[in-house]
C-alpha cells in the first residue's frame, strides 16, 4: 500500500503531469492528482500525490515543503483520511406551521 501525500498552494497552471514529475525523484509516484472545481475545471491549488513506498513518502515530505513549483511554494503534508460519508446538499426544511 502506498503513502498520500497533500500538496498545496499550487500554481494555477500545475497539471497532473507536471505535478507526478516534479515527485518522482523521491521514488515511484502511482498516482498525481491535481484537484478541480467541478464546474469550470479550474484548478482548485492543490492536490495528492501517491508513492509506492513510505520511504519516498517521508522523503518527499521533507524536501518538498516551502521548495518552489511553478512560481509558488509548496505547502506539503500527509494527507488525512476523509472522515464520514460526503453528503450532498443541505436539507430543504419543513413545511411550516398548518
């Protein structure tokens, strides 16, 4: 099982491409993904980036946290585990008084 990484404070012209590259030289990235606004596909300013092993998780971590990306300086952590199921939408409310 591989290690999540957060990267954030992305540049608005990172990619998924340019985001797995600018990884891989701690070790083998299995995933790169920059997140987008699901409704103008804009980048959103950050992302995950996967790796095969802990090891090159940790290193990647450590080296890459302030290191600059496209113009910007990375904010890198562990990504945590979305805690509870994702809801869609507010409830509508009640009818009122009769």
């Amino acid at each position: 099982m591989g290690k999540k990484i957060f990267v954030g404070n992305l540049s608005w012209n990172t990619d998924d491409q340019s985001l797995r590259e600018a990884f891989e030289e701690f070790g083998e990235v299995t995933d790169a993904k920059v997140i987008t606004d699901r409704e103008t596909g804009r980048s959103r300013g950050f992302g995950f980036v996967t790796f095969e092993d802990d090891r090159a998780c940790q290193e990647a971590i450590e080296q890459m946290n302030g290191q600059s990306l496209d113009g910007r300086p990375l904010r890198i952590d562990e990504a945590q585990e979305r805690s509870g199921p994702r809801g869609g939408g507010g409830g509508g409310g009640g009818r009122g008084r009769y």
